[in-house]
C-alpha cells in the first residue's frame, strides 16, 4: 500500500450532519461523494457510467471537477481512509468493496465507497490533522509518508481486532522515527510540564510559513517572568546552528533546541538543548497522560 486517503464528507447539501450520520453510522457504512443531479434523466449500473456522466455534466455547466471523483475511480478494496464527523473525531475506514453508484438527492449522494469503519477519536498524528486543516485542500487527498500507512494499517488492526494488514516496524529509537508534527508536541507537552511554561496558541507556526520556531511560551511563575521558542529537527543526521536564532536571544528569549546535532550551542546561555535522555525519561514519567497520537507510535519500533 503506497498511501491512505484523506476524504471530508461534505456534498453540496444543507444537511451535513445528517450526511457523516448515514455514512458513518448506518449499518452498511460509506463514504460519499455528490453529484446527485447527474440522476434527473439518467440511472447508472456501475461507477464508470456515473463517472463519465459527471465528467460531462461538468463540461457543459462549466463547472470544476474535483480529484476525489478519480479517487473513488481507482479505490480497491482494502484501501484505507481516513474521515472526520463534526465532533472532531478522525475514523479509520476500510474499502470493502469499489465505488458504486447511488443516488440520494437530499443528501446529494452520487456515489460511494461501502466501508468498514471505526471512531479513533481526536487524537491522531499530526499529518493527518494537517491534511484535514489545509487550506484549500479539496475533498480528498492522498497522504503517502509511508509512517502514517503502516500506522493506518496498525490501527485498522487494532480497532477492527483483526490481523487484516501487516505493518512494517520501523528500526531504532521513538525519537528517530516519531514523525515531525508528533515530535513537536512531544517536546512541547516537555517545555509545559517540566518547565513550567504555556503555550501561546497563536504562535504555533502554519506549516507553510517561513517561521523558524515551533511557537513561543511564556513561563507559569509570576515571580521570575520568562518567554522562550522551540525548534525541533528530527531524523538521525539533521543539524541546527544555533546562531540562527540569536536575535530571538537579543530579544529576551530562552531558546530550546531539540536535533541530533546543534551547532554553536555555547555561545549563549540562553541557548538551551533537550536531549533525547531528558526527553526519554520524561516520556517515561509521563506516558499516562501523553496523548495517544504520541504513544501509539511505540508499538510501530522494535
């Protein structure tokens, strides 16, 4: 399996919340997507016709196709999915079957995927939440790092209580293969319980920027005020220069750095470095409280 899909459950219809309730909580479970109005003078015995309907409703309204019709196109059973209800809880699906014609004007269902689905909850890692929050990012989208397909196919396993996929376990450490966004808020969830800081929320960095750090925090103690930034690098080779991030040092700031190797780190005070045996042990220490999007990924290592 070369990817997991991302797909919003969202057609053009005014009953959205009743639209994730049929297709999540139904007995026979679907993803779907709209079109409905490709039915008013035709009925379809297979996707290809519903396709190219479509495809041909488009054309002559001038309107924009979207990618997820050529994702249903190619679904296979036992691809994977992942979904989101308006609670904020993610769902891992399996494809039971291809995409098939169905029509449900009121919802504007035009087509689906029969599925087997089950509730993660809210907490999932980080590349899923970011494909769901893109700007812009359409109905579905393909997500290909390989760590969330074989942490979808470990979770399937584990919800659905089946040994329907195999999974590859990744060599080495949790901190050299966590993946980036778990990472950060691993080292984060670090600087707040240990270190006695809060997060800012507005300064968490959008992945799409040019801001060096993860977000600022500002101490706890009113007694002895403080403000700090983190940057974190994961893999095995990355290194930081700590000179870059001297002008947040002129400015006030403490400076956490977490990476394999940091450049530079005496030439302030102010440059602090977490080490991955503080962080091992907080983990450690903390596990019980850590969010399942970070502790899970133990049981994808050797």
């Amino acid at each position: 399996m070369e990817y997991v899909t991302r797909i919003n459950l969202k057609t053009s219809t005014n009953y959205r919340k009743e639209l994730i309730e049929h297709c999540l909580l139904s007995k026979q479970q679907n993803l779907a997507i709209g079109w409905s109005c490709v039915y008013k003078n035709s009925d379809f015995s297979n996707f290809e016709d519903y396709y190219y309907a479509v495809k041909e409703y488009a054309h002559n309204n001038s309107k924009r196709l979207n990618h997820v019709l050529n994702i249903l196109r190619y679904t296979n059973k036992n691809d994977l999915f992942w979904t989101r209800d308006l609670d904020g809880n993610y769902w891992i699906c399996k494809a039971t079957d291809r995409a098939i014609p169905k029509c449900n004007e009121k919802l504007d269902i035009g087509a689906v995927i029969p599925v087997k689905a089950y509730n993660v909850g809210m907490q999932v890692p980080g590349k899923i939440k970011a494909s769901f929050n893109r700007p812009r990012g359409g109905t579905a989208e393909k997500i290909s790092d390989s760590s969330i397909v074989e942490y979808s196919k470990y979770i399937y396993n584990k919800l659905s209580k089946t040994d329907c996929y195999s999974y590859n376990k990744n060599n080495g450490t949790l901190f050299d293969n966590l993946p980036d966004f778990d990472l950060e808020e691993l080292i984060i969830s670090y600087l707040q319980i240990k270190n006695n800081y809060y997060v800012l929320s507005n300064s968490i960095a959008n992945k799409s920027t040019t801001i060096k750090v993860e977000c600022e925090l500002i101490s706890r103690d009113k007694n002895n005020p403080q403000k700090a930034v983190v940057q974190v690098k994961g893999g095995k080779s990355t290194t930081i220069n700590a000179l870059d991030y001297k002008s947040y040092v002129e400015n006030g700031y403490f400076v956490y750095l977490f990476a394999p190797h940091i450049e530079n780190l005496d030439k302030s005070n102010n440059f602090v470095q977490i080490t991955k045996d503080e962080l091992l042990s907080f983990y450690n220490e903390y596990k019980a409280i850590l969010p399942k999007s970070i502790t899970e990924w133990e049981n994808l290592f050797d």
